[in-house]
C-alpha cells in the first residue's frame, strides 16, 4: 500500500461514517471520488506487472520504451533535433540489473560534420568508466512507472468516472515537477492554473492504467500542449533481455555521456 491509496482508504473509512449524519448526496460525491482515486492508483504499474510498452509524448522529454519489472530489466529510446541543423540525435538504453547498453546515432550527419562514427550494435557501458554521480542511472533501480502516472493521481483532485474505464478530473502540476511535464518558467508563468490542469486517465478490462493525458493551458510564452502517457502490450510485449551481439562502447560514448 502506498501513501495515496492509504489516504484513500482513509477517506472512504470517514465517508462511510459521515452517512449516518445527513450529508448523504456529499457524502457519495466524496465516496465516488475516492472510489475512483483508489481503483486508478490500484491500476498503476508496478514492479510485479506484466512487461509492457510505454510512449510519452510532450512534455520536456518525449520517450518511449519497455518495462520488464519482473526481469529488472528496460529499455527507453528518446530523439532530439539538433539546432540549426538537419541532424536528429538518437539514443537508445537497454538496462538488465545492473548492466547496460547504448545505441546512439547521427541521423542525417555528413562526412564533414565532425561527429563521431559509433557501432550500430548494442554498445556495453562499463560501469567504471561512468561518471561517479551517474553510475545509478544505468541500472535499473525499480522503475516500473515512468510516465509518473502516480505522481498526477497524488495531485489529483475531483476524479470521477465518466464512462467505463475512462476517468477524469485535475492534477496540480506543483506537485509533479518530477514528471518534467513543463519547464520551470511555464510552471511559474501558469500560477494558480497549474493547480487545476485537466487530467483524463483510462483503464483496461483488467483495470491496469493505458492512457494518462494533461491538458495544458497556454501560459506566458508558451502555448497550449497535452502531455499523454500511454502504457500498453500488458504481457505481450517482447521481455527485455541482454543483447547476445554487443560491442564495448568506445571512449567518444563516455564522453557524450557525461553530458
């Protein structure tokens, strides 16, 4: 059990009390509403689910990927534009305990653009050549919800079912800067707004989370955007495993990933 459905728990306790006292149409608004925050947070994953896929698209960093939390194992690939150019740098990491693997390439980089020549093949991270203060992040470490649907339905607020295994409310994004669903000056630019950010969530038939979307208003700046988990291929996904053909990561990945 952790906080949120132990709060939960709590509420529908005192709700069930306050029944007997004459508030009963606010009561069952209350008791519908913890109802629906303990069934969702019930449906996140966890290091005992099934392996699955996971995409998140918008906020800072767009990624996508497999979690295995049975095999301690995942993978997660993540794309960014370099400006001013046409080049697209893409990493990739496959992580089985406490080993590692990379892919990391160059689209659309010339002859000339001075960037390295990396293998196309899985390349092995040697732990020691990491650098000290990022050692842990190439191991898995009990991920299992890295969209942090968890962190939006503990700043969540008025959800309610609104059609079978569709759920809404609010999340206050001040208490999911974790997440990194906007940056800091957006968070600052919303103010009171980011309190109360729309929140849609979905289940499947076997009540696990598949779908978390935000709605984000416009806000100084920036203009209005979505931040959507998506988690889906419950058990049919392909179980993450080490690669069988890996090379030895050269210096030139050590270097671009102290960053």
């Amino acid at each position: 059990m952790n906080v949120l459905t132990r709060t939960a728990s709590t509420l529908l306790i005192v709700g069930v009390t306050l029944t007997g006292c004459g508030v009963g149409e606010a009561v069952e608004e209350t008791v519908a509403q913890v109802s629906a925050a303990t069934t969702l947070a019930e449906g996140v994953p966890t290091t005992e689910s099934p392996v699955f896929r996971y995409t998140i698209k918008g906020g800072q960093q767009p990624l996508s990927g497999v979690v295995d939390g049975p095999h301690k194992a995942l993978t997660t690939e993540a794309q960014e534009k370099i400006p001013d150019s046409d080049i697209t740098l893409s990493m990739k990491f496959l992580i089985v305990g406490d080993e590692a693997w990379t892919k990391i390439a160059f689209k659309n980089a010339g002859a000339d653009s001075g960037l390295p020549k990396l293998p196309k093949k899985w390349m092995k991270l040697d732990q020691k050549k990491l650098a000290a203060d990022s050692g842990e992040d190439f191991t898995y470490q009990g991920e299992s919800d890295p969209g942090y649907v968890s962190d939006l339905l503990r700043a969540a607020a008025d959800l309610k079912e609104t059609g079978k295994g569709v759920y809404a409310g609010t999340t206050d994004l001040t208490g999911s800067t974790e997440a990194e669903i906007v940056d800091a000056d957006t968070l600052a630019a919303l103010g009171e707004q980011a309190k109360t950010v729309p929140l849609e969530l979905t289940l499947d038939a076997e009540g696990r989370i598949t779908r978390a979307l935000v709605k984000i208003p416009a806000a100084g700046k920036a203009k209005a955007a979505t931040y959507e988990v998506v988690y889906d291929q419950y058990g049919t996904v392909a179980p993450v495993t080490a690669p069988t053909d890996g090379v030895a990561a050269p210096a030139d990945v050590y270097e671009m990933l102290k960053g």
